[in-house]
C-alpha cells in the first residue's frame, strides 16, 4: 500500500524559508515531487525529480526552491527560500510509479499548509 506523508509546513515570515520533507513507500516510484494548490486555484506543480535526478522547476520558484531526494530512504525534500505571499499554499507530495504494461500510476500525500505572511 502507498503512502506518502509529508512534514515540514507552517508559517512564516515573507523572506523566510521553510523545508518540506515526504516520506514515500510501498512501491518503486520513478518521478516524486511538489504540487501546490492555493485557494480558489487549481493544483499546480511546483518541483519534481526523477529517479536519475532530473529535475523540473515551476518558473515561479527557480532560483529560490531547490528539491532534493534520497533513493535509498525513497525521500523528497523540498527547501523554499525567499518565500513570498503568493507562495501561500497547500503543498502535495506526489509519486508516480510504473506497473504491468507500463500502466501509471500517480499518488499523493494528504498536504502540508504553507503560509507566508507579508
């Protein structure tokens, strides 16, 4: 069974940082990242990285956030710095794995609630 539990939201400062950690298991996961979603918005990706260690950036955080994981501990984490209002956001850890006949699958954690004041 797949979980992915997330830690390491909360609020803070404009300016700040925060680390966003996701703990993954019960499969072999090949992309695992970041999505936000904000109020009244739809989720959208904030990072991800492959198992080789390809990385994908939103443009709204290059620069400032930087994703990292762990294959061996099938971790992710995700350090935002220079945090701004607009980066205010439920923050969701996402995987995708592969099965039989190269069916996809996609999972995600339940969110971390990021805040950023002004």
């Amino acid at each position: 069974q797949v979980q992915l539990v997330e830690s390491g939201g909360g609020l803070v400062q404009a300016g700040g940082s925060l680390r966003l950690s996701c703990a993954a298991s019960g499969s072999t996961f090949s992309t695992i990242g970041w999505y936000h979603q904000a109020p009244g918005k739809q989720r959208e990706l904030v990072a991800t990285i492959t198992s080789g260690g390809s990385t994908n950036y939103a443009d709204s955080v290059k620069g400032r956030f930087t994703i990292s994981r762990d294959n061996a501990k099938n971790t992710v984490d995700l350090q935002m710095n220079s945090l701004k209002p607009e980066d205010t956001a439920v923050y969701y850890c996402y995987a995708s794995s592969f099965g039989d006949w190269g069916l996809k699958y996609d999972y995600w954690g339940q969110g971390t609630q990021v805040t950023v004041s002004s």
